[in-house]
C-alpha cells in the first residue's frame, strides 16, 4: 500500500509540476502580450517626421486641428488632400478684404485675388495668426495656443531668422508640435526644388504622399516646359529684364521710384534658371531704387509684379507719378508687362502661371503657339481639379486682360 500511495503520489506531484510549468508559460504569454498592447497604445496615433531643419517631430498620424502659417501654400496644399476642414487658423489678410484694387479711366476693379479663399472661402473666418511679412500682422503665440491645435505647420520666409526660432520656441514649451518648411530664400541658392520639397513633406505630414506627388509632377512639367523652351540661348542673345515693384506709396513715403529685384529673390533666381534672361539690377535683395537709377539701369523689358496692389502696365505708361521714368527704353517701347493679380511673391502651387506669364513678355516669339488663358485654365483645372465655375473665378482673380501680353 505504501508503494502504491508513494506511486499515486509521483504521478500527482508530476502533474501538478507539469501544470505549473504550462500555467507559468500561459501567464508569460499574456504578460508579453498585455506589454506590446499598452506600447502598442502608446504609439498608435502618432509618427514622427523630419522636417526641413531636420528635426525630427512626432505628430498625430492624423492631425484633426491644425494652424498654417504661411503665404497660402500649405492650406491651398491641404485643398487638394481633401483637408482643408482640418485647418483651425492660418495667416489670413488683415485687411477688410484681400482683394486687388486697380483703378483706370474711372473705373474700379476690384477682385478678391487669394486663390486660396476662393477654393475654400470659409478660411476667411477663421482666426488670423499672424505671420513674418505680409499683410497679416505679427504672430502671436497665445493666439495660436488658444485654438488647441494639434499640430502648427509654419513656412519659414528666411527674413527673420531670430524672430521665427523664438516663436518655434514659444509654441513648443507649450506642447504644440511645430513642422517647419523652409522657403527657398532660406537658402543661399535658392531653388524651385525646395518648393517641391515643401509639398513633398506636407503630403508626409497628412499621410497623402500620392496627391503630393501628383502636384509636383503637375507643376514640374509646366516648369520644365517653359525651362525647354529657353535653354541655349547665348549671352549675347538673352533679353535684360528688370523686375520691378510699384506701389503708389514708394514715391509719396521715400521719393523712389518703386522696388528693384536683385541676386538672392526667388524672383530673379526662377526668372534666370527657368527662362533664361538676364537682370539688370545686380544689388542683392529688394530695394527701394530712384528714378535716376532706373533711368541709369534702362532694361529692354520691365516685369511688374503685385506690389503692395495690382500694377499694369498702364500705370506705367500713363499716370503722372511716374513722369520721371517714363523716357525709359522698356516704357517708350512699350515692353512693360504685369504678372497676374496674384498675392505678392510667385512662390506658391500657382507658380507656373506666373513663369509663363514672364516667359512669353520676354521671348514672345518662342512661345507664340501658347494662349495663356487656355494654358492656364488647363493648369488649374488639373491641379485643383475644379469645374467649369471655380476656374472661371479663378481666371477672373488673375486679371490677366491687364497683363499687356497677347
């Protein structure tokens, strides 16, 4: 009997052994599992990009309130991805309506030209943050913390350096994720390829890498067409071009003429690696010019852009405040010629337009097969993906029956 119980007593003690082992393995398992879950959890919803500093930030996967600061580009971006509801406040004009005010021969045309508030018109009464340069006013962090963004996407003009990193700072002590895309003045060379880079990371930042792609190569075709269009032309060939800034106010305030664009703007970087013309005014940056230099300067050919207002060629040709450059070659030709009323600065998805704009006004005769207006309808129906209505609006915002180019 006592072999038998010592027998029956192996067997159980076994068992229980045995059963031991396999609960100890099964609560192992679980215990592993329950850990993967919690730092599953900790991690779903969020990702982590490198922004164009090159720091790396975590994000939402997802992000529901953001606020763009910028010159249109980011929230006409979001427009395409189908996000533009997702944006809680941006850099929007201050003043009563961004419009474009030309007034000639008594009649006053006025239109709202931000492209982006025609796409999505309820941007307009969202809150304004602010922005560095532009007609937005200063920015202002606890106006941005006010909105409980969960993510803050600034584009970094270049201008003020200082500023901008200390605003950086503000935003991230208070928790507020900051993307940065840097402008191509940022750099010291500055490229469209940063404008494409800029899109590029806006499509990682909303997980649509695809849409992203798809504007690039829309813009990047048209770019490159016109780029074709002008390689090759000798030195001796290529037209002297002053691009140029007009405001009314450039006489009445500081006794200049308007504004000379030099070495180091986009402007004049696009102009001479795009179409291939030459600038006349050397200076570096944007600067305040006399008459008397602009005389001096004396280009074959003047581009004016929406400086502080829309300025035709007209303006130039007709109105008494600017009788003192009026004997310049480009005016007595009449070869002066206005990109489209499109907000200051050609650095946005509507780029291309702008480049043709100035590519036809300076080497007419190797783009004389192109209507602009039907190349441009095209262009903006196959970015925005807009019907017959929207585009119509937008063609009305560019002016372009002011431009002075056929």
């Amino acid at each position: 009997m006592k072999r038998k119980n010592t027998g029956i007593t192996l067997i159980l003690s076994l068992f229980m052994s045995i059963l031991l082992i396999l609960c100890a393995g099964c609560i192992s398992d679980n215990s592993g599992s329950l850990q993967t879950t919690d730092n599953s959890e900790q991690s779903t919803g969020y990702k982590t990009v490198v922004d164009m500093r090159g720091v790396e930030v975590t994000i939402p996967e997802d992000p529901q309130r953001v606020v763009a600061m910028s010159r249109s580009l980011i929230d006409t971006t979001m427009y395409i991805f189908g996000k533009s509801d997702k944006i809680v406040g941006a850099s929007i004009s201050t003043k009563p309506t961004a419009a474009g005010t030309y007034v000639y021969n008594g009649n006053d045309y006025t239109v709202n030209n931000w492209i982006g508030q025609l796409l999505y018109p309820e941007i307009k009464n969202l809150t304004n943050v602010g922005g560095f340069g532009g007609p937005y006013g200063s920015p202002n962090a606890e106006t941005v913390a006010q909105l409980e963004p969960d993510l803050f996407i600034l584009r970094d003009m270049g201008a003020s350096s200082e500023d901008t990193n200390k605003f950086i700072e503000q935003l991230e002590s208070m928790g507020i994720p900051v993307v940065v895309l840097q402008y191509p003045s940022c750099y010291d060379n500055p490229s469209i390829d940063t404008i494409y880079e800029e899109i590029a990371l806006l499509g990682e930042v909303f997980g649509n890498e695809d849409e992203a792609d798809q504007i690039i190569d829309t813009m990047k075709s048209r770019v490159d067409f016109i780029s074709e269009r002008t390689a090759g032309i000798p030195e001796d060939e290529k037209v002297d071009v002053l691009y140029f800034g007009a405001p009314t106010w450039a006489k009445e305030r500081y006794g200049g003429a308007g504004y000379a664009f030099g070495s180091g703007t986009i402007e004049i970087a696009f102009m001479e690696d795009v179409i291939n013309a030459n600038n006349v005014y050397t200076d570096s940056g944007t600067n305040l010019v006399s008459a008397e230099q602009m005389l001096a300067l004396d280009p074959d050919k003047i581009i004016l852009c929406t400086y502080s207002g829309y300025h035709p060629p007209r303006q130039l040709y007709d109105e008494e405040m600017y009788g003192g450059i009026q004997e310049m070659t480009a005016i007595q030709s009449g070869e002066v010629y206005s990109l489209s009323s499109t907000p200051c600065k050609s650095e946005r998805l509507e780029l291309p337009i702008n480049l043709m704009i100035a590519a036809k006004a300076i080497y007419p005769d190797r783009f004389e097969d192109i209507d602009l207006e039907s190349w441009t309808r095209e262009y903006i129906i196959e970015l925005y993906d807009t019907d017959e209505e929207a585009t119509d609006e937008i063609m009305d915002a560019l002016m372009f029956e002011y431009l002075g180019i056929s």
